[in-house]
C-alpha cells in the first residue's frame, strides 16, 4: 500500500469528518493527519485496530524464552 496517497491535512479531516470516518471503515485503509505539514497522527477503523493489538501466538513463550536464557546457555 503507497501511504503517500492517504495523507491528507487536518483542516480537510475538520471539514470532511463523517466521509473520512465511512471510507477507513469501508477500506480498512489507514489515513495519516499532518499539521503543519507534518504528520502527527494516524487514523485507523476499529477492526484493523483491534487486530493489531492481539498478541502473537509466539508472545506468550516469549517470556520463558528471556527467563531462562542467560549468557553462557540456558539456566536450567
């Protein structure tokens, strides 16, 4: 995806608020807000959100991994 044709100023995310809102639920395409021509924030719809933050299947051993690896091998 080329994220350079969803950037759009803040003042046109004020104006157009609703349409905005109905075309990232319906694309599930991430909008970038610039201020001063900057980007400062990302808007996303609730779905591809939520799917972000579910954990990795591998993340949950991720934790045993760092317990019980230390320099030298594994710490039985």
């Amino acid at each position: 995806m080329r994220y350079s044709s969803h950037v759009k100023p803040i003042s046109y995310l004020k104006a157009n608020a609703a349409e905005v809102l109905t075309h990232i639920a319906e694309q599930r395409e991430p909008l970038i807000i610039t201020q001063n021509g900057e980007a400062k924030a990302v808007l996303q719809d609730v779905v591809s959100f939520e799917e972000t933050r579910r954990p990795w299947p591998c993340s949950r051993s991720w934790p045993l991994v760092t317990r019980t690896w230390r320099p030298g091998g594994l710490s039985l």
